[in-house]
C-alpha cells in the first residue's frame, strides 16, 4: 500500500465514512453521532486514503488530560496491511503534540486481533467493564496508554529527497516508521555505513507524519557534508524521537524566533499551533530556507530579517522581537526560540526584562544522544544539565548564559 495517505477526517468524507461504518460493526454510529464529533472543537481525527478512495478512520476527543479513542474501522478489504496501526499512531501523535499525558479506549474482549494491535502499540489492559456493548452484553476491555513514554527506536529509513533549499541547506525526506515526535526533539542520524565519521549527527526533526521523517540541515563539518550527497533510494538510520520538546502554552499569545539553523524545531512547533507571530533571521537572503512554506502558516504573521538588508528588515531578528513585544504585557505572552546562542540569550534578556516566558532550544555538539557521554551539559541554576537528556529545550530564565 506505497499510495496510502493519512490525514485529518472532515464531515466532506462522510458517504464513505458511513459505508465502512455500517459493514464494520454490528451498532454503527448514525449520521448526526458522526457529524456531532467533528463539529465538536475537541475531535481529534485521522482518515486513510489508497489511491484517493477512504479505506478506513479513527475518531478520538481530546479530554483535560487525555485522549479518549472512540471509532476505529478499516475497511474489511484492507485490512491486515498496516492501515490500523497507521491510523492509531497518527491520533497519538496529535494527542501528543496537545500534550496529553494518556491515550484510553475500549475494545471487545472477544475482538483477540484489536487488542493484540493496541497491546502492541503499548497500550495496556487496565479493566473490564461489564456487559458494555448493548448489542451483545459483551464485556469491554479498558486500555491505556502513557503517551510521556515513548520509546526512541532505531529505525532505517529510505531517503525521499535530499535537496539544496538554501545556501548549504538541504531538506531532507525519509520513510521509516519512527515513533511521532513532538516539536524540538530530535533525532541522532548515521551519516555513514562505515566507522567513518563514526559519530552520528543530531538533528532537529522538521516534521514526523505519515512514515515520513523532515529533516533540515546545514553543512557545518565532515558529518552534514557526506550527509549532503545522499542521494534518493539510498538507506540511513535514525535514532529517535531524543529529549525534550517544546512545552505549549494555550491561550497565550505566540513569537516564534528562528535564526541560523534553528529554523527546524521552530517551523515544526509553528505548524503544530498555526498563530502567532514568526520572526526569522539570517545573514543575507541566500541563507532563509523554505520561505515560501513559512509564509503558508495559517494565522502566522512572518517577519523577515536579514544582516545585510537583502531581504525584509535590516538588523537582527532580536531587533524584530523587541518591535513586537516592547508594548505588550507579560503574562499573555510566550517566546519559542531557536538559533545562535548571543540570539537566545538576548531573546532571553528581553522577555525577563518584560515578565515574557520564554523557551530555548539548545544547540550544543553532541556524542551519543541519550545522556551517556555528558559531552553536551550546559551550566543552569540547577546545576549542569544535558542537552540530550534534560534538553534540547529548556527554559530561558534557568540557563546560566555565558
């Protein structure tokens, strides 16, 4: 199934939603029960398409704290290749990204295939509810699923593309079935088959959907650049999803700093949360990658600077920050950034100086990627922390600048 797409289900697919619905289970969902949850601003969706036809869905509402899954179908001639499996990650993914700490469904005790896939996907068996399906008297299987514990993998990934977006900037777009990521994590890349450079790269993850891995990256050594010749069909692995991404804040209003090559995470988290103000910085026009993808942010104002002018505003992009929040309170307020370090701690001065909170995600050379080597600490007021482990994001107001 190479055509198989997941998306976000809408009441435009509902024809088909109800065919699968109405062959699947023995108490279908109606029309208005359907039309009830996507209208409710809560619905968490996805929809699989092979070769443009529905072949199967999963409908989730996203509680306090939690996801609660509601639906799931495939259609019976699909099944068995994955599209479940698909669907389910996708819903978790979303889950995640909402920062919901547990994912919870029901299932029928008899149905020994549904919770084998779940179980699987770590879900757990947790309680039995009696006689919970009318239909049958049939007991329900309670399972849950902590969705702060999922695990990094290693996972060989084929390459897509691997193209030049920006002066010695390439974008890259893998297929692999890597666990879903949330915005400012990353993934530690083998460059190399052999022991040549035998250090794996981290890198930021662009983007993390439908089996496909983003990766955006500049040539900064010996590693990025051997990454840079990679060329489509050819394999490499990945280890990943590594540390701790960006926290959201609902509700408040949203600056997003990028400059250098600090625009991945902050792009990912911008298209996760689409509002706010985008603020990016480069040295000269050459050197901004994606613009055009930036710019397509639904209700994301984009402020460009450039160092010498060539494109937007002159200046810096700190420059652009203190335009934009010089006349705003605090407490509505958060700053995601991402970029050099003289940027993030000047990012960091000024949303101190006006009560903003602030986010920070670190770039910091590293060895191993899971806290082993301590090769990444940086100083805070806690004490030394990892990068790798206890970052890359961190709060701007505990980092011991230098």
């Amino acid at each position: 199934m190479d055509s198989l797409i997941i998306t976000n289900a809408t009441a435009n697919s509902l024809a088909e939603i109800l065919e699968i619905e109405n062959i699947s289970f023995p108490s279908p969902w109606d029309e208005e029960t359907f039309l009830s949850t996507f209208e409710d601003k809560r619905c968490i969706s996805a929809l699989a398409r092979e070769n443009g036809v529905v072949v199967g869905y999963c409908l989730a509402l996203g509680l306090a704290s939690m996801v609660h899954i509601l639906n799931l179908a495939v259609h019976p001639h699909f099944q068995r290749h994955g599209v479940a499996r698909r669907l389910i990650k996708k819903i978790l993914m979303d889950a995640s990204a909402q920062e919901k700490i547990y994912a919870v469904l029901e299932v029928r005790k008899s149905n020994v295939p549904a919770r084998s896939l779940y179980t699987s996907l770590g879900f757990s068996h947790v309680s039995t509810w009696r006689k919970y399906y009318t239909d049958t008297n049939e007991d329900a299987a309670i399972m849950v699923k902590d969705l702060r514990s999922i695990v990094a993998l290693d996972v060989e990934c084929t390459i897509i593309q691997n193209v030049e977006v920006a002066a010695h900037t390439f974008h890259m777009v893998l297929e692999g079935d890597m666990p879903p990521s949330l915005p400012g994590q990353f993934a530690m890349v083998q460059v190399s088959g052999t022991n040549e450079p035998f250090l794996r790269r981290p890198l930021a993850i662009l983007g993390n959907e439908n089996m496909h891995q983003e990766l955006l990256y500049r040539i900064r050594g010996e590693g990025t650049l051997l990454l840079s010749t990679k060329k489509a069909g050819e394999s490499i692995k990945l280890l990943g999803p590594l540390g701790r991404g960006f926290t959201r804040h609902d509700g408040k209003e949203i600056i997003y700093l990028a400059g250098g090559t600090g625009l991945p995470p902050i792009l990912s988290l911008a298209e996760r949360i689409k509002s706010g103000h985008f603020i990016i910085g480069a040295k000269n026009r050459h050197e901004i990658p994606l613009l055009e993808r930036i710019k397509s942010i639904a209700n994301t104002k984009v402020v460009i600077t450039t160092e010498d002018g060539s494109l937007g505003i002159k200046g810096l992009a700190t420059d652009a920050l203190l335009d934009i929040i010089k006349d705003k309170g605090g407490e509505d307020t958060v700053v995601y950034a991402c970029g050099p370090e003289g940027m993030l701690r000047e990012a960091s001065r000024l949303s101190a100086q006006i009560g903003f909170m602030c986010e920070v995600s670190l770039e910091e050379r590293m060895s191993c990627g899971f806290g082993a080597c301590t090769s990444c600490a940086v100083r805070t007021l806690s004490g030394n922390m990892r990068v790798c482990r206890e970052g890359p994001v961190f709060n701007a107001c505990d980092i011991v600048w230098r």
